[in-house]
C-alpha cells in the first residue's frame, strides 16, 4: 500500500495531532476540548468577522465535523490494520 501526498500529510499530522494529545493531562484535554468547541462557535480565525454568515457557518460545520472525525479516531485506534 502506498499514500498519496495528501494522504500522507494527512495520516502524518494524525499520528502528530494524536502523540500531541495523548501527551496532555486530564485537565489540559479537557481545556483542549473547551477552546477548539469555543473557536467553533465563535468562528474565531482569521478575518470571520468580515466573512458572511452563510460562510463562517460553513467553515464551522466544517470544522466541528473534522474535530469530531479527528477525536473519534484518536478514542477508537483500529487494530484490525
């Protein structure tokens, strides 16, 4: 099996963002979780605040639903691969 570049840059910022995480207590994962659900639902990144709503509605959809893949994974490691 090969990757290509963007599945590799994706499987490598994986194995980053999950060795990252793991690393943190209890209490900082919790704080983690806090500020990336704050961030969505102000839609704090760069220039929200001069996009539309129907944008910065779809960069939060976006964003929560990446999260959610992304911590579903982190929880729940494959092991039949």
């Amino acid at each position: 099996m090969t990757f290509d570049e963007k599945e590799l840059d994706n499987a490598i910022n994986k194995i980053i963002v999950t060795s990252l995480f793991s690393c943190l207590s209890d209490t900082q994962q919790k704080q983690f979780y806090e500020s990336a659900f704050n961030m969505i639902e102000r839609c704090c990144f760069c220039d929200a605040e001069e996009l539309p709503e129907k944008i910065r509605k779809q960069l939060a959809d976006a964003l929560r639903v990446r999260l959610s893949d992304q911590f579903s994974e982190m929880c729940s490691p494959n092991l039949d691969k």
